[in-house]
C-alpha cells in the first residue's frame, strides 16, 4: 500500500473511532510502528490529524469538552487507581482544595467517611458527594456554575480562593506536557485553577496518560508549579524522566 492511501485509511480510522494509536495501526497495516509515526507527523503538519502522546485525534478533536458522563467513563480503571494512589498521599487532617475533575471526584468518593478534613471546592457534584459526613468541614466555592463541568467560575470564585493556602491542592487537568504546560478549554475555569495552584503549600496533578501531549484553549500553569503528578503507567519511562527534571515527582499506578 502507497503512503497516500495509508494516510486516506487513517484519517477514516481516526473519524470512526475517535482515536487512534500507534501499535494498533502498526498491526492493522502490517508496518513498522516508525513508519505509523511519521504517517501521523505528515498528518499533523498538514492539519489533518492533532499528534498526540501514542497516537494521535482528529484535527476536530482538538478542543472540544465534552460532558461529565463522557468524560467520567473515559480512562476509568485508570482513573480509579490514580484516585486510589491520590488518597494515600493526602494528609490524616488539615486543609485540602479539590479542583473540579472526575479524576478528582473519583478521590472525593474514596474519603472515609470520618475524616476530619477541611474541603474547599468549586465543584458542585464533589460537594454534593462530601455533603454528609458530620466531621469533615466542608466549604463550596461560590460563583457562577459552569454547567458542562459543573464547576463554580468568575470573581466570585476567585474572592472565595484569593486569601486560602491549604495544605494542599489536588488539580485536574485536560493536558499536560513540559512544552505546553497545563491546560484546558475554558478561560474562566483556568483562571480559578490558577488560584487554586497559588493557594496551596503542596500542589498534586491527577491526570491519566491520555492528556500527556494535549494542548487546550488556555493554559493555567506549569509543570515546574506541581509537586506530586498522580497518572497511569501509560506514560512512557522519558515522559516520566522528563517531567521529574522540572520539579515534579512522577507517581504511576
């Protein structure tokens, strides 16, 4: 098969199925995994295709957010198990700042119920699922609700958050990278990330292995501003080196 049609074949691939990935392709066309690659960089060039880490999107599938049900059951075993990691490290009692993210709602629901933590969030559904233990503390950022994520924004928001430093703050994140730093679609809901990194001693990303290399509408901090990255053993031993020389430690479960 010509390179040309290759190309044609992966682009269909990539509309069908929403993704595609390197080893996968390899297999399907009989050819090297270098071969897929460069395949994907033409593709990417020519704007045709968005590169990223192991594969690569549809060029129409840069910047969309989709909904908390389609994101929740995206990566979920690897979500879950980031959680379950996240959980070990957070402290027996002090002040913790939960971002909103599924990843991060995931951690919420694996609270025991008679922690004694004090809660700040902007998220609506983890407010809710911390709503009945009696002796956790829990506070809810105010503002105006961002329906796709559920997620309190604006100044009110950002009043709630300026004079806060928790003990730590558990971040989420739609793409993460050394060059393009963290990112995601939403310009009012960055602006309060940034807060929340500002307002914290100890800084944890959760982000599973698929976001590594995306690159979103507005950026909201830097790798060098994490201290602990929670993700999935997708990610690859030089992403995980690479990030660690900018200050974070690499946690993969």
């Amino acid at each position: 098969m010509y390179a040309p049609e290759r190309h044609q074949q992966i682009l269909r691939i990539a509309q069908q199925r929403g993704r595609v990935d390197v080893p996968t392709l390899a297999d399907e066309f009989g050819v090297r995994q270098e071969t897929i690659r460069r395949d994907l960089s033409t593709l990417d060039r020519a704007g045709l295709l968005h590169r990223v880490h192991g594969g690569a999107l549809p060029s129409g599938a840069l910047h969309p957010e989709p909904g908390l049900a389609e994101r929740d059951t995206t990566a979920a075993p690897e979500k879950e198990r980031i959680a379950r990691a996240a959980l070990d490290l957070l402290p027996a009692e002090g002040s913790v700042l939960l971002d909103a993210g599924t990843t991060v709602s995931r951690l919420a629901a694996l609270l025991p119920r008679d922690s004694t933590l004090t809660v700040i969030t902007n998220s609506l559904p983890i407010a809710a699922r911390l709503a009945d233990p009696p002796s956790l503390d829990l506070h809810l950022v105010g503002g105006r609700l961002r329906h796709r994520t559920q997620a309190a924004v604006d100044d009110r928001a950002l009043r709630d958050l300026v004079d806060m430093q928790a003990d730590v703050a558990v971040i989420a994140t739609n793409g993460f990278s050394p060059e393009g730093g963290l990112s995601t679609p939403d310009l009012a809901e960055a602006a309060v990330k940034r807060a929340m990194l500002a307002g914290a001693r100890l800084v944890m990303l959760l982000a599973d292995s698929s976001k590594y290399g995306a690159r979103h509408f507005a950026r909201f901090g830097v790798l060098d501003q994490v201290d602990i990255l929670v993700t999935d053993i997708g990610l690859g031993d030089r992403e995980a080196a690479e990030i660690e020389t900018l200050g974070p430690e690499v946690i993969r479960t």
